[in-house]
C-alpha cells in the first residue's frame, strides 16, 4: 500500500493519528453506530486528520465530498491505514468468506494457482470497499432526511467519485434519480394519461369501452409499470347481464313437460 501525504507544514516522520484512546486521541469504536459513527463522533470532536493529509493517489478518498462529510471519509480511512501499518492481524479471522473469493479469482480461466495470501488482501480489500460504499450512500440518505438506504444512495454515492466508474455499467447514473421522478408524468405531462379503472363515477358500458384503449396508452409510456391484470377473464359485456344464464335456464325447465313421480 502506497505511503500517504504527510499534513503540510508537518515533518514526513510526524506520526498518523491514531484513534487508540491514548494521548489524548479519541477512541474509534465501530461498536457504537459502526464506522460511519466512530468516524462522525471523531470527525465532530475535532480530531479529524487535516484535509490535505490524503493527496496525490489518495486525492479520491473524500473525492466529491465536503465539510464535515469530507471529514468523516478522511477519518475512517485514517484509522484503516493506521491499523494496517502498525498493528499485528489475525489472519484467520475475517469478515467475508475467503471461499467464495477463491471461486471468485478462479472463474478467470488464466488463474492456474492460487497463493494463501492473495485471497486475505482480497478479503481485506473488498471490505473497505463495501464499508466505504455504504458511508457514501448513508451520506446521501442522510442530506435527504431518510434513515433507509435506497438504491438511489448507491448510484449517488458512485456519481461522486470516479473510482466506481467501473461500476457504471451495474448501477446507470440515471439510477441516482428517485424512481418516481423519472416517470414521464413527473417531466411535465401530468394528468395526460388514466390509469385502468381509476375513473371515478357510475360504471357503465361505456367506461368499460375505454379501457382497451387506457391501457394502450398506459402501456406506451416510457418507464412505467405494467398495468394491473384484469379482474375478468372473459367478455365484459357479459357482467352487465349477470342473470343471463340463470334466465335462459329457467326459461328451458318451464318448457319442459312435468313428470308425476308420485305413481298417480
């Protein structure tokens, strides 16, 4: 892992923060609210790394982000650059399965053989990336007032940094708009078009008319939902008679001759 900037005005040997409780550094607990809240309760106690600590190939750390947001990211990765360059690991333990990454690394036909450390710095890797994700994501629920992550937050999330442009092709930037501001009716044609039964009023012949022709044009929208299935399966004329089969039956008994079964 490449070497970080050191703080302007700071010599190179200057030590990195370390959020370990000690000379007076906060405690960096994932305990209480996960990353996101360790790095937030540091970030607004003050003890944030500077903004200028992650420069030149760090530059995308807090890329797209500013203020206490900003912070936040530059204090998360502080820590995980601080835990990697100072502190013994355990390598049996780890956060994703190390199995699924060996059959992830293998579907390349061009991977003969698989060395036992490769495996735990993907594992490692892929672990930052996730949680780091997340905390953008979380960023852009919470400038929207939410407390649930969307798929909008992700694809927000990635629209700031260029480091997810690989990632392009599984979330589109159009996916950073809410769902239901995409629909047409929201882009200035509102009330041009009737959903299926959603007419109010006596129901009639006539209404019923309408509606092959409503779901034609509720169909042709762009971007929308597949009308709801009809409650009929058959002609709709036929429930404007509902006693049409029963007095057509009736009709046929009448006709018929009775029968004396009493033997008189």
């Amino acid at each position: 892992m490449q070497a970080y900037a050191a703080p302007t005005g700071q010599q190179q040997s200057a030590q990195p923060k370390k959020y370990d409780g000690k000379n007076g550094q906060l405690l960096y607990d994932s305990a209480h609210g996960g990353h996101y809240g360790a790095s937030a309760a540091i970030a607004a106690a003050g003890q944030a790394p500077p903004p200028e600590t992650f420069t030149g190939h760090w530059a995308n750390v807090s890329q797209g982000l500013t203020g206490n947001y900003r912070d936040v990211l530059n204090t998360y990765w502080q820590n995980q650059v601080t835990k990697l360059e100072t502190e013994d690991h355990d390598y049996k333990i780890h956060q994703l399965p190390l199995a699924r990454i060996k059959k992830v690394m293998k579907a390349d036909p061009e991977v003969k053989m698989i060395s036992a450390e490769a495996p735990i710095l993907f594992a490692k890797g892929c672990d930052i990336f996730i949680t780091e994700l997340t905390m953008r994501a979380w960023i852009h629920a919470e400038e929207n007032k939410r407390r649930t992550l969307q798929r909008s937050d992700i694809a927000s999330a990635l629209a700031k940094s260029d480091m997810f442009d690989f990632l392009i092709d599984i979330v589109p930037r159009e996916d950073a708009t809410p769902q239901h501001k995409r629909r047409p009716e929201f882009a200035g044609a509102q009330g041009t078009y009737a959903m299926p039964g959603s007419a109010d009023g006596a129901a009639g012949q006539g209404e019923q008319a309408q509606q092959p022709m409503q779901q034609e044009i509720y169909q042709q929208q762009s971007g929308m939902y597949p009308p709801p299935q009809q409650p009929h399966l058959f002609d709709p004329s036929m429930y404007g008679q509902p006693n049409a089969y029963s007095m057509d039956h009736q009709q046929e008994m009448q006709s018929m001759p009775q029968q004396n079964f009493g033997g008189q």
